[in-house]
C-alpha cells in the first residue's frame, strides 16, 4: 500500500502543513451559505448530542444485557404496539421539533422489550444470536461514520479488513493463498443467489446477454439440491429465471444428509430428462435440523461430472474454527464456493455473510456490466480491493467491521469455545431427552440445533401434528421461553436452537416442564 504521508496521521500533504491550516481556518470559520440554517437544523447534528443520546442508550443496553432472567417474547397485538409508537412520534409538522430527551428514552425502551431476548436462557428459537458487545460497539461507530464499502476510496479500512479476514478464515478452508476471493453480502440467501449466478454464467457464458437459451436441441439450465435445503435456493432459482422443473431434488438418508448412494441415479435421470444440472448445493447445517451433507464425497462426484459445487454454510461454516469439530465439513477445500453467515455462530450483528470462491476469477463472474460512475476504466492498488463489481450491492453496510475487530482483539478462541460450548450441550441435552419416557427425539444432533416431540399417553399419531403446533404457539405466548418448530417427515416438530452461552442443562430442564404443562392444559381443555 501506497502511503499517503510520512506519518500516520496522514495530516500533512506535499511536506506541508497546509492540509492543517484549512482545517484550522474551516473550524474557525462562520457558515456563509445563501440560505440561512435554523439552530434546530444544527443542533440535530451536533457532535455533542452523540455521547449524551449514547449514554442513554448504552444505560438502558447495560442493563438489558445484565439481566439473566429466563424469558422469552412478549407478543404484542400488532395494533397495540403501532398505537404505542404512534404515541411517541413527535406531532409538530411544520418545523423542525426540539429534542425531547424523555422521548428518546420511551422509544429505546420499547424497541428492546418488544424484541427476541437473544440474550437470554430462554431463546432457543432462531440461528441468530446475541452478538459479542464489542461486536455492538463497532457496528455502532460503523452506523455514524456511514462508510459504504463497496468501493475502497469509500470504506477503505473496512475493505482491507475484508481481505484480512477473508485470508485468516481461509486457513481453516485451506485453498492457496491469492488464489481464491471472499466477498461480504447481506444475508446468506443473497450469497446463494451470487453463488448460483457466477456458477450459471460460467457453465452458460452466454446467458447473462443473450438471456435463457432455447429448449430446442438444448439442455435447460438446472440446479441439484438437497432435498432439506433452505428455501433461498429454490427463491433464488424463480429469480434466475429456473423453474421448479429445472430443480433436481437429491434424496436424503436418515440422518437428513444428501444419500451419496441415490445422488448419482438422481442426476443421471436428470440428464436423460434433458436438464444440465450446472450447480449442486449443499448443506453445512441445515436450517430443520442442522445436518451436514458429505462435502468430501459430492466434491468428487461434482468434479466428476462437471458441475460447481456450493456449500450453503450459513449456519454451520463457523464450525471450521474449532479443531475439534470441523471434520463436520471434510472435504470443504473441494468445493467451488461457500456461503457462511458470521452472524449466526460468529456472534456479530446481522448481517454479515461472507461468500467464498474457491478460484479467484470466478468471483468475477456473476455480474457483468459496465457502469461508468462507479466501475473504474484504470485499475490501481486501490481498486483492486473494490467489491461492486462482485456483488449485487452498490451501497453495502461494513459488516466485515465487527468480525475484524473482535478476531483482532480476543482472537480465535473466543469463537471457538463458545461455538464448542454450545455443540456440547445440545449433546447433553439430547442424552436427557433420551431418558424422557414422554418425549421422543427426531434425530441426533450435529450442531447445535435439536428436534423432538412431545408424545405423553392419550396423544395418538393422527394427533402428534397439531400438538406440536398448539405447544409452540401457547409457549410462544406465555414469554418465559421461546421455541421453534419445523416439519420433519411431514409431521411438526419442536426445535431448539442452542445459540446462548449462558443456557444450562437446568434451563432446558425448565423448560421440558413448561412444555409439560402446556401439553397438559392443552389435553384438559381438548384444544
């Protein structure tokens, strides 16, 4: 990297201080513009107002992150809570309104109770989790500083961290080092999406200008996934114009994981059908159930047969951090890219996806276009960090902030233990489930996600469906805990989603009772 200056304030240019003495003379100097500013115009920029609205808000965070009691949502009639906004919204119209302090306040406490309780031992229910607080206050400064970053003369920290990380999260993948790119997104289903298009354009160079090519003597565009893969694929799909005709469902075994010994029959019967399957997705943590597809196997197989080969890793890519648990993901330097959520089990705020290529030139190959005011006709080093032209965004948040700073302050570790933590006690949980004579479980846990129902006497199998349903929607509204459901094989089942560090065996003991109960009332009451 060029350097700007001899010093790394980068005050000085040309061996000058004339870049200082603007400055100087700018701070000093009166606003001279033609139309005159109101003093509320000003005051709601005014610097000063940042620590005073922060303290408000870190105040009342402080507290809500020290507060361990199990709880879950509070659901509130949506017309309840739009009325209760409505209340505090300011009712002058016509100019600008002084700041109201208790105002701010009222606000700040309605968003963080009508919120998930990420941080507490009663979340169990969804894939995103409490973030580290340091991951909070480096999000923040990204909100006031507003750096978009897909372009380096934007955000040019936050485009080199981008390449920092994409290196130091590349030792765990193990491709070699500049052969490969990494690019942010907001959202795993995004990355999906440019995945899929960077793998279509290459096997069919002519699609992206000539539009979809003509049935007649020529093989339709197809995709082979996982028959559990997450509906983003099959939405991304209907986006690139790929019917649910041209999508190859790969049977699973019993475990939930692509069946190598049916995969092969599959995409051969597709082929005669008259389908070239240009991409194969699995999975590395299904959403239902969190299993991991053989990525060391369907490697060879896609290699075999030319197809690219995606992992959607938004959940489980994390585990690639830990020694002990990323054989869970053998096989991954195989594939050809790999979609992995950092804000799942990286613990930062969403989003923040980051969507690996195996071969650097490909990362190239999802858009095409020329666009004069952003795309530069003479690259340089500074350049040559710019992401616009990999990815759907123009304007794109620096999620890679708050992954940087927390790898570069506490370092590998902290993701690995409390990733491992986690992956432990799901299994512990799935041995007490086990002893449960009134519960059944629906698979053995991979990760961190478990699936089981409640079967007491008197619930019959035509019955077992809507009983896991009323069970999740009644403890949902009691708010002491917060569970999900998926259905498995057809029939729903109850889903935990382990994402808190804090969680115990005591409190998913706590929280079979709930479920008792509520089972219970609901048997009584013939609901």
């Amino acid at each position: 990297m060029e350097s700007r200056s001899n010093n790394p304030t980068f005050e000085q240019r040309d061996g000058s201080d004339s870049f200082s003495a603007i400055q100087r003379s700018r701070s000093s100097a009166p606003i001279t513009t033609g139309a005159p500013q109101s003093g509320l115009l000003l005051d709601a920029f005014d610097a000063k107002l940042l620590r005073d609205n922060s303290e408000t808000a870190v105040s009342r965070l402080e507290d809500h992150l020290a507060d361990l009691s199990v709880r879950g949502l509070d659901l509130i009639d949506p017309a309840a809570l739009s009325q209760a906004a409505r209340a505090l919204m300011t009712t002058e119209h016509e100019s600008i309104a002084p700041f109201d302090e208790k105002r701010l306040n009222a606000i700040i406490d309605l968003y963080i109770r009508t919120g998930i309780q990420v941080h507490s031992p009663g979340y169990m229910g969804r894939q995103f989790s409490g973030v580290v607080p340091l991951g909070g206050v480096i999000d923040f400064v990204s909100a006031v500083v507003n750096q978009p970053s897909s372009f380096y003369e934007a955000a040019q920290l936050p485009n080199v961290a981008e390449r920092i990380m994409a290196d130091e999260l590349n030792r765990f993948i193990g491709w070699d080092p500049g052969s490969f790119a990494m690019v942010t997104t907001s959202g795993g289903s995004l990355a999906n999406l440019t995945a899929l298009l960077a793998a279509r354009n290459k096997m069919f160079p002519d699609f992206w200008s000539d539009g979809s090519p003509a049935p007649a003597g020529r093989a339709r565009p197809a995709i082979a996934v996982g028959a559990d893969a997450h509906y983003s694929v099959s939405r991304a799909a209907g986006i690139m114009g790929i019917g649910e005709g041209q999508i190859v469902r790969l049977p699973i075994n019993r475990d939930h994981q692509i069946c190598m010994d049916r995969a092969r029959p599959t995409l051969d019967e597709a082929e005669r059908r008259g389908l070239k399957v240009f991409c194969l997705v699995a999975s590395a943590g299904t959403t239902s159930v969190g299993a991991f597809d053989p990525i060391d196997e369907l490697g060879d197989l896609a290699r075999e047969k030319n197809i690219w080969l995606h992992v959607d890793g938004a959940h489980g890519a994390s585990l690639l951090v830990s020694d002990k648990l990323r054989r869970k993901l053998e096989g991954i330097e195989k594939v050809d890219s790999l979609a992995w959520d950092a804000h799942k089990l990286m613990f930062v705020p969403a989003p923040c996806t980051l969507l690996f290529y195996r071969n650097k030139k490909d990362s190239l190959a999802a858009f095409r276009q020329e666009a004069s005011y952003v795309f530069t006709e003479d690259p340089d080093i500074y350049t040559e960090l710019d992401s616009g032209d990999k990815n759907f965004e123009c304007t794109k948040r620096p999620m890679i902030m708050a992954l940087w700073a927390l790898w570069a302050v506490y370092g590998r570790a902290l993701f690995a233990e409390k990733i491992e933590y986690l992956c432990e006690l799901t299994e512990e949980i799935h041995r007490v489930l086990v002893e449960e004579t009134d519960f059944e479980t629906a698979h053995r846990p991979e990760a961190n996600i478990l699936c089981f129902r409640y079967r007491p006497n008197g619930v019959g199998d035509k019955d077992v469906h809507r009983f896991q349903l009323a069970i999740t929607d009644r403890i949902k509204r009691q708010g002491n805990f917060f569970i999900s459901k998926v259905n498995i094989d057809g029939t729903a089942a109850l889903r935990v989603v382990v994402m808190n560090h804090r969680i115990t065996t005591e409190h998913f003991r706590m929280l079979l009772d709930e479920i008792r109960r509520v089972g219970r009332d609901l048997l009584r009451s013939g609901e």
